[in-house]
C-alpha cells in the first residue's frame, strides 16, 4: 500500500495527514501505530481528512498509540492552512467529534481556531466520581520529592488536568505524565500539564499527552490551560501559552469560547508506504 500524505506541525507539534476525500485508505490501529512510529515516518497524531456535505471536510485524529482522539487544535489548524491553500478561502470550517471549528487563515502562516467552550462540571471531564474540578488536591512530587497538591480539570474536547507550580523547571512531567495519564480518577485517561504563571498574559508549559507521550506543542493543552488560568484568577482572557519551541496566543471570548493563535508548518509531501 502506497498511500499519499502531507506532514505539517504547529510548534513542532506534528501530524502525518492522510486525505480521504476521493480515495479512502483505511488503516488497521498497528498501520496507524506503525505511521507515527519515529523509527517509521513518525508524529504526535495521524489525521484523515474526509468529506463532509456541511462544512469543509470532517477530520478524524488519530494518536500515537493507535486510539482515536476527539479534538486536536494544532491539528486542526494545520488542516485549516492545507484546505484553505486548496480551495483560497480564508475561513475554513471542518468538522470534528468535539464539534465544528471555524480557522481563520492570517498571514505568515498565522491560523486563528475557535476551540469552543471549555467543560467543568466532573461528569463533563469525565471523572470517576464526583470532585471540585477547580482542585483535584491530586499529589504530584518535584524532582527532590517534595510533594505539591493540585490540579484544574477541563475539558476543550478532551480530558486535561493542569498543575500550577512555582517553578517548573522543578518537575520532571515526562514521570509524572504517564502515572496521571492513567489515573483511576480519569476513565477515559487525561493530558496532563505542568504551567508556571510567568504573568497575567504568559504561562509556561510542559505537556504530557493522552495516548501520545511527552510532545513539544499541544494546541488544546494550551486552551485548557488559559482556561484553568483565568477560573483560578491567574491569568487574563488574553494568554500567551509558551512551550519550548514558541507560544500559542489563546483569547477567551465573552461567551467564554476559546480562540487558538498560532504558526503552522510549511506542507510538505510525503509517501507512506505499508
């Protein structure tokens, strides 16, 4: 099997983008598994772009570890940037399992994503049992084992929980990521981030991701962590989210939906071979 792709990634953040829409190629999950393997072509999510009748096209992710994900904001502006490059429209609706997202393609490879609105309520994130969603008082331990005590759960299309730490330089989230990611308190597991408060309009990151390990950007982890920031009154509706490799600019609307600025990769073309 010789299938035609794309790979794009928004701050690092990167995606194998298989398109759908006249010939479909169906993969088993080891195919998918084998894909974003780095000894293979390797990504944080595999996306196939599919046909929709309503809006620009349906688009369903795929991570790492071959399970499907509901939402992914990188990935979904850079579908944003590829369709719009195709079709030269400058609005762009595609169609996910965490709704419609509306992009909005600016220049020098600027896509704007209205992620939507956040959900609190425990059942919503979910969690096992019902708990103050604001502060989960789950213990996470620094690297000289102190223990810290926290964490704001969201849902922006899937399930985050977000520590704020003093110093993250401190915490080593490629350990503590993989125990919450499967905690028994997140039935569907979770993305977990490490944030430090730079201030009101600047948080840093470190991102464990659901079903993908530790990634250099994550788009949704972003939004939930600009949401955590301004329900624990840290942070304004305007948030600058800084990982290691530049920021994403998250803007929470006055009907509390969640806007997600960023750069997104040149495309380029690439065949996978199966």
């Amino acid at each position: 099997m010789d299938i035609k792709a794309f790979k794009m990634d928004g701050l690092g953040n990167d995606f194998v983008i298989i398109d759908n829409r006249e010939k479909v190629n169906i993969l088993s999950k080891e195919q998918i598994i084998k894909v974003c393997n780095r000894n293979f072509i390797g990504c944080d999510q595999l996306i196939f772009i599919e046909k929709d009748d309503n809006t620009d096209a349906r688009l369903k992710f795929f991570n790492s570890d071959g399970g499907e994900s509901g939402a992914c904001g990188n990935g979904t502006r850079c579908v944003a940037d590829l369709i719009s490059k195709e079709n030269g429209k400058k609005n762009i609706i595609l169609t996910t399992l965490s709704g419609n997202l509306k992009s909005e393609i600016l220049e020098n490879n600027l896509v704007t994503t209205e992620i939507g609105k956040a959900k609190t309520k425990w059942n919503e994130i979910p969690l096992s049992n019902e708990l103050n969603t604001l502060n989960l008082n789950i213990k996470i331990n620094d690297k000289k084992n102190n223990e810290h005590f926290g964490g704001t759960a969201v849902n922006v299309g899937n399930p985050h929980i977000i520590f704020f730490v003093d110093e993250l330089q401190n915490f080593d989230v490629s350990i503590i990521g993989p125990q919450l990611e499967i905690h028994k308190i997140f039935p569907e597991k979770c993305n977990v981030t490490i944030a430090q408060i730079i201030n009101k309009n600047l948080i840093k990151v470190k991102v464990w991701e659901r079903g993908a390990g530790l990634t250099k950007a994550c788009g949704t982890a972003a939004c939930a962590t600009a949401f955590a920031g301004t329900l624990n009154k840290f942070t304004e509706n305007n948030t600058d989210i800084e990982f290691e490799t530049g920021k994403l600019s998250i803007f929470i609307d006055d009907n509390k939906s969640i806007h997600m600025k960023g750069p997104v990769s040149d495309i380029k073309k690439i065949s996978v071979k199966l």
